[in-house]
C-alpha cells in the first residue's frame, strides 16, 4: 500500500508534527511506502520528494502580518482559498507514484486543492482533523482567557467584532471570509472519511453541521509503551509539561499551594522563569513560593524521561478545549496519573478515581484537594498510576491506531 501524507509543515513544531512523523514510521512497519506533501520551509526533514514540494522556502509556512511585501500578503491571502501550485504539484505526484489513499493532517496553505486533484485520480482522502480551524478562525475555540464558542454555528461575523486574528480587522476579515467560504461552499466535501483523536471532536463537527456522523470516525493518538519501563517512585511534586502558554492553565496549579501550604509538595514546570509572565513571577514572590516552584527549562530525552518518571503525578489544567494532549499519553507511559480540568477531551482521558482526577477548570482549591489526596494516599497514588499505564498500552498503542486506521481506509474503499 502506498500512502501520500500531506501536511503543511515537514518539520517538528508541534503535536500534529509528532504525529505525522510517528504515524509514517508506524505505516512503513506495517510494510507500507509513506509519501511526504508539504510546503519548502528551511527547516524541513530531507526527503526525497522535496521536488514536489511548494511555495518559496523563505515563505515558511506561516501568513506573518508583520512582512508587509504586498506580494507575499496578496499570496498569502490567496491560499485562503486556493494554491493552483500544490494542485498541479500534486497531480504530478499522484500520475508517478499511483498511491493508494491520501491522508491529509492539516492541509493549511496547500488548500483543499490537493483533494480535488486527488478525486481526478480516483484515489480515497482521508483527513485528520487535529485542531478546530474548521469551527474557528483562531483554531483554538478560546478568547479572552476563556472557551469561545461563539462562530461554531457559522456566526463568523463574531471573529471580525473581536478582531480574533492577532487583532487585526483586515487579517480577522480575511479569516472570517475564508471559514465562511470554506462552509459555505463545502470545500472539504471531497473527503471520504473524517478522523478525529477525541470523540469530543467529532462531536463538535457534527453539531456545528461540517458533517454527520457517518463520516467521522475517533481515532485516538498512540504512543509506544514498551520501549518505556517504569520505576513507580512517586516523588513529591506535581509535573506540568510543556510551554509556559496562558491556555495551558499551569498558573493554577501554581496558585493551588497557597492551599497546600501544610503539605511538603512542589510543582516543577518544564519552561523558564523567563517565559513566565511578571504578574504570576509576583505572585510567586509575594507568597513566598519560590522554594515550592521550579521552573525546569526545555527538557528532551534522558532528562525528560527522568523528570516524568519520578513525579507525583502530572497536571494537565488546560482553560482550553485541548485536542488528546501528548502529555496525557506520556504520563500514562511512566504510569503517573494525571489531575485535569474537566474539560473538552480531558474528560475523555482521564478516569475520574482511576488513573487520576478530574476537577474543575480554574478552581485553584479542588486542584490542591487533588494533589492533597494524592500525596496522603500514597498507595492510591501507585494504583491509579498502574491503571493509567494499562489504559495506556490497551488503548493507546501503535497498533491499535493502525488496526483502527486501516478499518476505516477498508470502509471508505469497499
């Protein structure tokens, strides 16, 4: 089976990156040829196919408001809606290679061209939605330090009054145009079957009427557990992991000590005090929790490992609708349950009781009752982090992703 991967970044950025480059090994396991589509960017893995690749590679793959070369934003604008280049491009790559599926991550500034050319060679579309660019023009269903819901019905007008794009009218028009148009005019109608990781996802898609639910189909990230052994230490302090972003919530569990102050616990963060914003910086200081918080830095391999592998637990306090985050699926790895806001797909991950809590999103006091219960309940701890690694390897393995995948390829194709 031969399988044409289009994403409109080749390079590790973020967990749609991860993914793409996890999900290709894991297809050439299963005896399958995987072939890249994306867009020139310096940063790109080398790969043979890059001939077929698109756009300036000093273009990047990002519309940047900030380059004010009237080509580059008439161009940029243009791939809102269309790219005549990735859909001749495209076509050359199918003509040569004759794949069997294309399974698109996020199409971005390759358009749904690409699934046009692909209908004219008669060859399935898969696509993986990951995000929520097809509900909201910032992706993210989030606003002013809230979850945003108010374009989901198509209202797109909203993102105009807000100035929802890095706040600019004409970038915020131009998005709310194309999400109008994209809708409108069905442009993603081409595709044979739908993929989301949560079913929370799916649910939305079907309630905003991009598609019913024949269409869709959940399947859930993977992560491979048996290259990872556990050593079950608990030590006491809870783990945030990844960027210092408002979204993520982390700033709560910073603030639940001012509950915990009975209870010898830290939390470790993996990012920089300078990353921090100066108003939690002060409230750090001004509570004296400077001994209690640890800002660990970018952390990667071994130093990774070991900083997951001996926590309390890990903390996913996210404000926003997080899409299956990895770091749910790498702390169930290192069998650490998880505390996490009862929100979005977190509830889908995390068993309330069983390989963590739940609580609700921005309540600094039933955040630190989660880390209390952990802490004074030490063989709890280790039982929830136990099932957590079980679901982990039940749910949530290579293969299990690629049995899943494959039944749908198989449904689409008869």
């Amino acid at each position: 089976m031969k399988i044409v991967i289009a994403h409109y970044k080749y390079y590790i950025q973020g967990g749609p990156e991860q993914y793409m480059f996890k999900f290709m090994r894991l297809a050439q396991e299963n005896g399958c040829e995987v072939i890249p589509f994306s867009v020139n960017h310096p940063a790109n893995v080398e790969t043979k196919y890059a001939d077929y690749f698109v756009g300036k590679e000093d273009a990047g793959a990002n519309f940047d408001i900030n380059n004010h070369n009237i080509g580059y934003l008439l161009e940029g604008a243009y791939h809102e809606f269309h790219n005549r280049e990735a859909y001749v491009s495209i076509k050359k790559l199918f003509k040569k290679e004759k794949p069997d599926l294309l399974y698109i991550l996020i199409a971005g500034q390759l358009t749904a061209d690409i699934i046009k050319a692909a209908k004219e060679y008669d060859i399935p579309v898969i696509m993986r939605i990951s995000d929520f660019r097809l509900l909201c023009g910032k992706y993210t269903l989030y606003r002013n330090k809230n979850v945003c819901i108010e374009c989901l019905n198509g209202n797109y007008f909203n993102m105009i009054k807000h100035r929802c794009i890095k706040g600019s009218l004409s970038l915020s028009t131009l998005r709310a145009f194309s999400c109008w148009y994209t809708k409108k005019c069905n442009v993603y109608g081409g595709v044979d079957a739908i993929i989301t990781p949560p079913t929370f996802s799916k649910q939305l898609l079907i309630s905003a009427k991009f598609y019913d639910s024949t269409q869709i189909y959940v399947n859930p990230t993977f992560i491979d557990c048996k290259t990872i052994f556990p050593s079950y230490i608990y030590e006491n302090y809870v783990l945030c992991l990844g960027r210092l972003a408002e979204e993520k919530g982390f700033e709560y569990v910073i603030k639940s000590l001012l509950y915990l102050k009975d209870v010898e616990v830290k939390v470790v963060i993996t990012g920089t005090r300078e990353s921090c914003k100066e108003e939690l910086l002060d409230f750090i200081n001004i509570n004296c929790l400077n001994d209690k918080v640890v800002f660990a830095g970018f952390k990667k391999g071994d130093k990774l490992s070991e900083l997951i592998d001996k926590a309390l637990c890990v903390a996913c306090p996210s404000v926003w609708y997080e899409n299956m985050p990895n770091a749910i699926l790498e702390a169930y790895s290192y069998a650490k349950p998880v505390i996490a806001s009862s929100l979005g797909s977190l509830q889908e991950m995390v068993i309330n009781g069983s390989t963590g809590y739940l609580f609700e999103a921005k309540n600094e006091k039933e955040i630190a009752e989660c880390i209390r219960k952990m802490i004074l309940n030490i063989d709890c701890t280790k039982t929830m982090g136990k099932n957590a690694r079980r679901v982990c390897e039940e749910r949530y393995s290579p293969q299990m992703h690629w049995d899943r995948f494959m039944e749908v390829y198989k449904k689409i194709t008869g």
